[in-house]
C-alpha cells in the first residue's frame, strides 16, 4: 500500500500548518549551509591526508636509504 497524492499533500499541509513558510525556508537553508559545510569538510580531509601521505613517505624513504648506504660501508 504506497501513499496516494492526497495523503501525501495533507502531511505537507499539516507541517506548513505547524512549522509556517518562514520557519520551514530558513530550516531548509540551515539543512543546506550544513551540506556544504560537510562537502567542504570531507574535501580539506581529502587534500590533508593526501598531503600527509606524500609527507610520510617521502621521510621514510630518506632514512632507509640513508642506513642502508651507512651498512653497506659498514661491510668494507
């Protein structure tokens, strides 16, 4: 049993009816203000821990070359 046009219609009257049109618009532009926060969020995680990657293995690539060349001279 799905809803029907006219129930649906009376549920959206019913919340006009108790919220009015100002208090709904401005819930609606704090709901997508909240979407572009996260959006924005999410995309400075991306970029940081893509940066931190790129960090992390360019250090760990450093010192294992580096030990690796001071055991080699150790063995002459």
């Amino acid at each position: 049993m799905g809803l029907s046009f006219w129930q649906i219609a009376i549920v959206v009257l019913l919340v006009v009816l108790l919220f009015g049109r100002g208090k709904l618009s401005s819930l609606m532009g704090d709901l997508a203000k909240g979407i572009k926060s996260f959006k924005s969020g999410m995309a400075e995680d991306d970029k940081v821990a893509s940066t931190s990657h790129e960090t992390l293995d360019g250090d760990d690539a450093k010192p294992v070359q580096a030990s690796a060349t001071k055991d080699e001279a150790a063995k002459s």
